[in-house]
C-alpha cells in the first residue's frame, strides 16, 4: 500500500472521528463486534453480548433492565399498576406505542420517538455513556430505583453525561465526609486542566416523575426554583461554581423561558445571601427543561428548552473562555443517540 493511500485512510478517519465529536459531543467511539450472530458491546471494562440486537437502541434498551435486575424488576411488577415505578410506566406506553407502528421491510421501526420513549432512551443512553468512560456509581442506581429519589438522580445522570460531552472528566465528592456540605461533583476541563465545581437541582412537582401528591393545571405551575438556587449556593465551593437547574415544566409551558418571572429570577440572584465582597458565588445558572416524561405516548416527544444567567463578577472567575460555551454546546447536543452500530467503526 502506497503512502498516500495511508495517509488518504487516516485523514478519512480523523474526518469522521470528528464528524461524530460534532454530532455527539467528546464521548468514546461505541465498541462492537459482530461473531456468530451475536453482537458484543464493550461498555467500559465489562460487555454485554446478544442475538436479538439488531440496532444499539435494542441494547440500550436491554441494558437498563440488565442494571436494574430481575429481582428489582419483578418486585415492581408485582405492584398495582398505578404504584409501579415510573420505569415501568415509561416501558407500558413503549409498548402502546410500538403496537401502533409498522415495521420497514428490514423488520425496524423508523418514526419519531414519543415522549415515554425518548424519556427511557436517554435515561438508558447516560447510563452507559457513565459505564463506558468508568463513571457509573452503584449509589446512583440504587437512588433510581427509589421512587423518592429517582428523579434527583435522573437529573445527577443528565448533567453528568452532557459534562462528558463537553469534554470533562468527572470528579466525584466524598459523600461520607459530613463535616462539609457537598456539591454535585467537580469537573476537569480536560482542554485546559481547570477544575469547576458543579451542583445539579431539580424542581419537585407533585404528581410528576414519582412525586407525590396532586398534578397542579398548567394555570397552577409557577417557576418557584429560587429556593433551589439559594440552598445550591449555600455550599459556596473555593472553585468557579456552574449550577444546573431542572425546571420541570410541562411542554405547555415551555413560554415561560421568556416570561418576566423567569427573567425576574435572574436579576434577584445578586443579594446579599448570593454575594461575597459585591462578587456572586456563581458563574453560571443554567435553566434546563427536558419535558420527555409530560409527553402523550401517542404523540411525538416534546421540545426541549434551555436559558442561562451568566456572572459578570463571579468571585472565583473562569480562566477558560471557552468553558461556558462548551457545556451549553454539549447541552444542545443532548437527546441525540446512535440508531446504528456501524456508525463508529473505522471503517
């Protein structure tokens, strides 16, 4: 083989390598082989293997029921279907869903995912990108499994995984040290080295996600997250300090991301709680609704939304530029999952 036609392969390669960062952000390339029919999908230092995939949804799909368990699984089945977690419930509108689409000709199914669907996707989706970059704690699915604390945890997952897009590498506490309260985690921007300390918060609606209590009418909701804000501040880490803020809005209210009360939050950050020597605590707040779990099953998934409050005093300030624009890149990239095996071979 000539050189040209070596050095032809690797630009060839280092093209779509980064047609796929662009796509899906700083994530590591799927590892799959095909043998005998099987697939075989490496997921950090473990595999999977099966002769049912026939596309990397169908593995994620049986990865999550492979990291709940059986037992867990079986214990939940055995519950009145209103009293099931919300797992579950999401899989019960998969399956009324699925019974509603015609399968191509190569026996798939190509349409848009509905609400319940894209809400188990993704869900499945962070967890393996945690397990593939060796990031995935058992304690985040023991809190899963907890209908109490699913979606605190659901949301921890989220921002994990769009830091991992970002290209940072995780950091986490140690949550066994009381004498301190603890942010999230701390992220390595792996570009230029600098640590940030990250917190993740998301609104509890009753009704909704596992919440108790009765779901409020779209009249009823309210942004109501400084509560949030303050108690996420209150930690005030020695580093830059970026907060993610779940609002968990129905679709419905996706308008409210340019309603005064929301724009109102933002300028009554800066008090005297939130301040030290006039400099805010924080350098960046950013507003997320990701509405997955509020959509029909019979109808598309609805639009996610993203708004953001930037300090332009932070008292730990950014040494990184690019930082901010990073995660906000890597927050839009967010939903986007490979249909295709082939899509990271080589060749």
């Amino acid at each position: 083989m000539k050189d040209i036609e070596i050095l032809r392969m690797f630009r060839d390669i280092g093209e779509k390598q980064k047609k796929l960062k662009n796509k899906y952000g700083d994530i590591k390339p799927i590892i799959h082989i095909e043998h005998l029919g099987y697939h075989f999908v490496a997921i950090g230092n473990k595999h999977l293997y099966s002769n049912k995939w026939n596309t990397f949804v169908d593995f994620l799909i049986d990865y999550i029921w492979h990291l709940f368990g059986k037992e867990w699984i079986d214990q939940e089945k055995a519950k009145k279907e209103t009293e099931r977690h919300v797992l579950l419930k999401w899989w019960n509108s998969i399956l009324k869903f699925q019974k509603t689409q015609e399968k191509n000709a190569d026996g798939l199914y190509y349409s848009k995912p509905s609400g319940p669907l894209k809400a188990f996707i993704t869900l499945a989706y962070d967890l393996y990108l945690l397990a593939h970059h060796m990031k995935l704690q058992n304690r985040i699915i023991d809190r899963l499994k907890n209908s109490d604390q699913f979606q605190g945890a659901r949301y921890e997952l989220f921002v994990a995984s769009t830091l991992i897009r970002a290209g940072f590498e995780l950091l986490y506490e140690d949550e066994t040290d009381r004498r301190k309260k603890h942010f999230e985690f701390t992220a390595k921007h792996k570009k230029s080295g600098e640590l940030v300390a990250i917190e993740a918060k998301s609104k509890h609606r009753p009704g909704v996600l596992g919440y108790s209590g009765k779901r409020e009418t779209n009249n009823e909701i309210r942004v109501r997250v400084g509560g949030l804000i303050n108690s996420a501040i209150s930690k005030k880490p020695n580093l830059p300090y970026i907060l993610f803020i779940d609002l968990n809005l129905p679709p419905q209210k996706i308008a409210i991301f340019d309603d005064p009360e929301l724009r109102e939050l933002s300028k009554t950050l800066i008090n005297t709680k939130n301040t030290y020597d006039d400099k805010d605590y924080f350098n960046l707040i950013l507003y997320t609704n990701f509405p997955y779990h509020y959509g029909h099953e019979l109808e598309d998934s609805p639009e996610d939304h993203l708004s953001s409050t930037i300090s332009l005093k932070p008292l730990y300030p950014l040494r990184t530029d690019s930082i901010i624009q990073d995660i906000q890149v890597a927050i839009k990239k967010y939903g986007k999952i490979p249909n295709d095996f082939s899509e990271f071979r080589k060749n």
